[in-house]
C-alpha cells in the first residue's frame, strides 16, 4: 500500500497545475482586462492585500454557518425520528416539508427579516432551511433500515420500545445521519454567505463574506471578488474535513465502509 | 409414575398469512423436555414457520399451542432464537453483542460482562471478546450467535438452520460442539435444517415434513446415545439411519406432487 502513496497527491498537483496552465494562456489568448479575468496570481495578490478583511470576514460567516449547521442537525435528526416513529406520520408530514424545501429561499428573505430579525438570526435561519433536508431524508431512511431478524430479535427478547429505539434504531442509523451531515456541511457556508448577502445588511451588515461580496462588487474590485470566492472554498473544506472526520471517528471501529483491505 | 407434561404442545395447529394457501395443516406434535428435535422438509413446508409459531413471532390461527405450559407470548422469557444469520449488530463487539439480551433485561453491566466472559469461554472465543463482527470469520459469528442465545439460559432453543451458510467442515465442528454446550447448559432444541447427516447427527428425534400445505409426514427416532463423538459419522448405522430419513424425505416430496 505504501509506495503507492502517490496515487493520492499526484493527481491533483498535476490537474491543478494544468488548470492553472490553461488559466493563463486563456487570459494571454483572449487579451482580457484584469478587472474582468484577473489572472491567479492576481488574485493571490488581492487575498494578500485584503488578508484582513477575508479572515474577519470568514470568521463572521463560520460563526453563521457552524450555528445554522448545529440548529440544522439537531431539528433534522428531531424530525426524522417523528416521521420514523409511524407511517401515517411520514405520509402526513412528508408533504410539507418538501413545501418547505422546494420554496426558494429568496423569496421568503423579507419573511426571515420579518420574522427571526436581521444579523446573526436570519443568517442561521437560511442556513438551517438550505441544509437541513439532506439530514432528515438520511436520517429518517436509516431509522428504518433496520434489518428484520433484528427487529424480531429484539421484540422477542422483551425489548421495551425505547430500549428498540436507543440500542437498535439509532445504531442502524448513525451512517445515514452522519451522509446527512456530510452533505449539510457542503451546503451550510453557502447558506451562511447566501444569507449574509440577502438578510445581513439589513441591519448595517456583519462583515461576513456574503456582504464583502456585496462591497467589493460594488467597488468594481473583481481580483478581491474572486479571493472572496476562494476564502469561501477554504471555510466549506474545513467544514467537510471536521465531518468528515466525526464520520471517521463514530464508524472507523464497526463500519464496513471503513473495510481494511490487509486483514 | 406418568410422564413429564411435554415442554412444546401442538394440537391441530393451523396457519394461514391472510387469506393466502396454509402454511401449515393441522399440525399435532409433542416435544418432551430435553428432546433435541429436527425439522427437516422441502422448501415451503413451514418449518421456520413452525419455530416463529413457537416464539411467538407469529400468531396461530387455529388450534392449541402450548410452550412450557402456558401460551407462547407468556413463555417468551425461556426461550432463545438462532436465526441463519447471525444478526449481531455491527457496533458491538462479540462481548457486546453476547450480553445485549441481559441489558434488555435490565442486568447490571459488570454482571452481564462476567456473564459475557463465561460464555465467550464456553463457544473458545475468550480472546475475540473485544472484537467488532466485520473482524470474524463466519464461523465466529455464529458461536458469538449462540453464546448470546445461551445467555438467556433458555429452557428451549430454537435454531432455524443456523450452520447453511458455512462450509461442511466448520458445519461438522460447530455441531460436535453444539451437543457440548448443550450437556454443559441443557436446553430442549427445535432444530430447522437442510441437512440430513446433520440433522441424524444432532438429533434424537427427526421430524420430516411436506410441503404444500405443510404438515407432518414421518417422525424417525434417533437412537444413538448422548453425548456423541465426532465418529459417529463414521459408522454403519449412523449411514443406515442417514439412508431411511433420504428416504422418507424423497416420499414426502413426492407426497407433494401427488
């Protein structure tokens, strides 16, 4: 397996190198101003000038992000053991939380701000609503992926629905909870970003990378636009890496996702 | 002096899934405490479906049943199920998962763990305790199976072909020492398997079955007395007893065609 160890980073130096490459000769090709195709080095160049401003700013959005994040994991995993306890409440509630996820989340911003109030609140409130779904359809899926002689078992050695529910249910679906995860944490700093640029200026803004969008777009800095863009890149990896890494340490012992191939 | 009331009690026992064929057709079978029963029959004679009457896992829909002399809800408690997977649960370690039934019954952990221990020494897997199942071989789980089955010190043991999916060897080894525990823990045992040669080995007392709807076609005493060597299998009567329970298997299939 070692000296195989290549395979992992070799691949993406050379494609990231190609494509930064072919950045370049697109930009010499095309003869593009740097205000519309700022080329990476300028970029590097503007995320070093506004270094300050992006961490802050990304600070800001993290805060956002990891709150929408944590509000959306525990109401998710909440409602998927509601629709996991009865099949007339999944068919009951199911419907109206697909309303919930196919509205547009920028058509009810006024209702956010209306609502929940602007700042750090209506930011986590777009967070949750564009994150949460993924959990409860993963969730709710493993509650139910139970195998059958397990069940019977457990009935049949007097398990009281509880003792079912915590021993047996949650075990089952703690792989799908955790996919959940993985996908709302790509998903919660886009929410946190989206949220700042339509509901955190409301009040003044709060200096997340969502309203430096906002700033720099206005300010025709187009280099330091797309450093935003980057610094948006990097928080939205952290996030997957720290779940990732959860997945890893609730599954490593047990799961068969996490197979050694040397045994 | 009379005999002891049977431990399992079949009286013209009926049962259909809905609306659907019967499964199984007036049914009447005595099991007496300490028997090891096989089942044995064609696919579709409801013999696993017996055992889930048994465990009441599955109602009657007519007739009498009576497990260790009352209904088979109320007898629950001393009764433990093999399945033919060996269904441990994938985050338990083979300790873990040998003392689950005593945490559903409320049984402190330090005493579920010397109790875990025990029995891990019982089936020779004293050094797996703290291993997850994806680390066993086949075999391995299912002795962790049965140890956790054991744990309940059932009075009767239901094994719905617990050994189909391993090889013959393993098979011959694990039914050897099957009959051990069982002189160790003894258990009154409804055996369902494919099996002949497994089934005369383990038995005292063989039931064959038809399909279509399933019912009772022979029963076959098992003389060979317990406990049981490993050459059994070696001798002319053992093969002779293999040959008239092929026999009574192939004249229950063909009851079917007729």
């Amino acid at each position: 397996m070692k000296r195989r160890a290549w395979i992992v980073w070799l691949p993406p130096v050379l494609s990231g190198a190609f494509l930064i490459a072919l950045w370049y000769a697109g930009r010499a090709a095309t003869g593009l101003q740097s205000w519309i195709l700022p080329t990476p080095g300028e970029i590097f160049q503007a995320a070093w000038n506004e270094h300050a401003t992006l961490l802050r700013a990304a600070g800001g959005t993290a805060v956002g992000a990891l709150g929408g994040f944590l509000v959306a994991a525990l109401a998710g995993l909440a409602i998927a053991l509601v629709l996991g306890g009865a099949r007339w409440l999944r068919t009951g509630l199911y419907p109206w939380l697909l309303v919930v996820q196919m509205t547009p989340v920028i058509v009810v911003a006024p209702i956010i701000v209306l609502w929940a109030g602007p700042g750090l609140p209506g930011i986590i409130t777009v967070t949750f609503l564009i994150s949460f779904f993924p959990i409860v359809v993963n969730t709710t899926q493993g509650l139910l992926s139970a195998e059958a002689p397990m069940v019977d078992l457990f009935r049949m050695y007097g398990a009281t629905r509880w003792q079912e529910l915590q021993l047996l249910r949650l075990p089952s679906a703690m792989p799908y909870f955790l996919a959940g995860l993985r996908i709302a944490a790509t998903l919660a700093p886009i929410g946190a970003i989206f949220g700042e640029y339509l509901v955190g200026n409301a009040s003044g803004g709060t200096g997340g990378l969502g309203f430096l969008v906002y700033v720099y777009n206005t300010q025709i800095k187009i280099p330091a636009l797309f450093a935003t863009a980057l610094t948006s890149c990097l928080l939205g990896f952290i996030f997957v890496a720290a779940v990732s890494w959860l997945n890893w340490a609730l599954l490593h012992h047990w799961h068969d996702s996490f197979e050694r191939h040397d045994r | 002096m009379s005999d002891p009331p049977p431990i399992v009690q079949f009286r013209a026992v009926n049962k259909h899934y809905g609306a659907g064929p019967p499964v199984l057709d007036r049914i009447s079978l005595d099991v007496a405490a300490g028997e090891f029963v096989s089942l044995i029959g064609p696919s579709g004679c409801g013999k696993s479906t017996l055992l889930r009457l048994v465990s009441a896992l599955s109602p009657v829909t007519s007739g009498a049943l009576s497990v260790d002399g009352a209904t088979p809800e109320q007898a629950r408690e001393h009764l433990a199920f093999v399945f033919q997977e060996a269904t441990l649960l994938p985050w338990l370690t083979a300790a873990g998962n040998v003392e689950l039934p005593l945490r559903l019954r409320g049984v402190p952990a330090a005493e579920r763990r010397v109790r875990a221990a025990e029995l891990l020494a019982l089936v020779r897997l004293r050094a797996a305790a703290e291993l997850y199942p994806r680390q066993l071989s086949g075999g391995m789980k299912m002795r962790v199976s049965i140890a956790r089955a054991l744990s309940r010190e059932p009075r009767i043991l239901l094994l719905d072909e617990p050994f189909a999916a391993l090889d013959e060897i393993t098979r011959n080894h694990l039914n050897e020492e099957l009959l051990g525990w069982r002189e160790k823990a003894p258990f009154t045992a409804l055996f369902v398997t494919h099996s002949v040669a497994e089934a005369v080995f383990l038995s005292n007392r063989i039931l064959v079955m038809a399909a279509g709807p399933g019912r009772l076609h022979a029963g076959v005493p098992v003389d060979f007395p317990y406990p049981r060597e490993a050459t059994l299998r070696e001798r002319p009567e053992y093969f002779a007893k293999v040959a008239e329970v092929s026999r009574l298997l192939h004249t229950a299939e063909e009851d079917r065609a007729a």
